[in-house]
C-alpha cells in the first residue's frame, strides 16, 4: 500500500537497521501517507490531506494545521502512555 521507501543515507553508508520509512501519494484525491520505524520499537503513522472538506464532519481524528498547537490542550492529548 506505501510503495515509496526510504530511509537515510550518504555514499555507500546507510542506516535502514535504525530508520526506514514508507509513504504514498495520491495527487489525484490530494491524499498522503506515510509510515516510519525507528529501531525495532517506535512506529509512527501520518495521513495529510489537501483540502479538509472532503472528511467527514463528525471525524475529530484528524488536526488541522492551524490548530495545531491548540491542540496540545484538547482532552484527547492529555492522556500519558
């Protein structure tokens, strides 16, 4: 489903035993996902989208650029793992 792959490197070094990540486009839906693996215990997963009236009203899931920093104070990030 993520094609791309990536992770990083210079000349002949490389570090894809400690990072490596994945991501996918769609231009058309102006849609984009990624998905990063740091050493064998850290997964993080990102979907963007273009234009944010195309999600559904009622999905809070999703945080808009601008709110981004408000968001530290919203309930749904309070909670410590």
């Amino acid at each position: 489903m993520l094609p791309e792959y990536g992770t990083l490197t210079q000349g002949e070094w490389d570090e894809r035993e400690t990072f490596e990540y994945r991501h996918a486009r769609n231009a058309k839906d102006g849609l984009f996902a990624c998905l990063a693996k740091l050493r064998r215990s850290l997964f993080v997963s990102a979907f963007a989208v273009a234009d944010a009236s195309v999600l559904p009203s009622d999905d809070d899931d999703w945080v808009i650029p601008s709110e981004l920093l408000a968001s530290i104070e919203s309930p749904r990030f309070q909670r410590k793992l």
